[in-house]
C-alpha cells in the first residue's frame, strides 16, 4: 500500500465509529462524541498489514465541534461537525484536499438510524465505558464509550474490512483552536475520483 493512501485509508479503517454529532439522540443509544474538550492516543486494533505499529492522536474542540486526528508520519484531518465538512493534510507533499465522503463517515460513527445493544461494561485507559454493539447499513460491531461520550475502544467491519482502534491516553483540557484551522502555503488538491467501468 502507497504512503500517499494511507492517510484516508487508515483513517477509514482504524477509526471507524468516532465521535458523531447526533442531536435529538434517544436515551437507549449512547453519547457519540465527547461533551468537553479531550485529546486520546490510541492503538489500532487489526486493520490492514502494518496498521497494527500505527498510534493515532485524536484531539476534540467542543466549542469549535471539529475533531482533528494525527497518523504520525502521514498526515493530519479535520472533520467540522457544525459544518458538516472536513480536510486532509498530506503532511510531506504539503498538500491539502477535502475530506473524501468515506473518512467523513468513518469520523461520524455509526448512521443515524443504526441499531444499539448495550453490551456491558469495560475500562480502557484507565477509565470506564459502555460497550455497545451496533449495526447500521454499512457497517457493524462494537464501540465502548463513556458516559462524557469518549470512545476507548472500537471494533467494527466496513465493507468487508474489519478494524478499529483503542485508547492508550486520555487527557482532558483546553485544546488549541490554531491545530484545527487549515495550514497557510499548502497546494490544494482534488480528491481522486473512481475511474468509470468501461461498458460491455
């Protein structure tokens, strides 16, 4: 797999049911995303060949509503919940492209209408969560979180992949509004569509 791919696909895979802003939840359906500003470290959990050596660092902005994650010597995203869109930054080609609609989904978590089951309950980083498995048109598995919305860890298979990713570190605090805006002097590209099948 080519480094120049590994930002969104890693993204996609390892973080495949974060933090999405879901207002109007019903009360039988977890917290999805954290209610005060928080950073995590996390280790990836299956994925493709390599994914296991990855450690990821998601920081969450609650009064700006974006999630940044960093896949350290690959780059960096920003998914803006309140605006519903996002970037990615190729760090060393220092170039810059909307987040494809995929990384988007895999930042969001789980569809608005997928099915919850509480499972039990875990600790993880030091801290206590809820699991949960889930079920939505896409993807399926399980993701345990705490009651302040901090997912710690999660299993799940999309389209016949199956990853995810657990916390290591978990640190709550003011985080820094200027690691959420987009870098200045960076080329901006477009992502790459799938080319069309030919026809028979």
């Amino acid at each position: 797999m080519s480094r120049r791919v590994l930002p969104a696909r890693c993204l996609a895979i390892l973080l495949p049911a974060m933090f999405a802003a879901m207002p109007g939840m019903a009360q039988d359906k977890p917290v999805l995303r954290p209610v005060r500003d928080v950073a995590v470290d996390y280790r990836a959990l299956g994925g493709p060949p390599g994914s296991e050596a990855l450690v990821t660092r998601m920081e969450w902005s609650q009064a700006l509503q974006k999630l940044r994650v960093d896949v350290p010597g690959l780059g960096w995203s920003v998914a803006d919940h309140g605006q519903g869109r996002g970037f990615i930054v190729m760090q060393e080609a220092r170039r810059i492209m909307d987040m494809p609609a995929v990384v988007q989904q895999a930042q969001l978590g789980p569809a608005l209408d997928a099915s919850f089951t509480k499972e039990g309950t875990a600790q993880v980083a030091g801290l206590a969560c809820t699991i949960w498995r889930f079920r939505d048109k896409t993807s399926e598995g399980t993701t345990c979180l705490t009651a302040e919305g901090v997912m710690l860890r999660t299993l799940a298979t999309i389209s016949g992949i199956t990853g995810g990713s657990e916390a290591l570190n978990v640190v709550f605090g003011p985080q820094d509004p200027a690691r959420f805006a987009e870098p200045e002097g960076y080329a901006r590209v477009q992502p790459r569509q799938p080319r069309n099948r030919p026809q028979p």
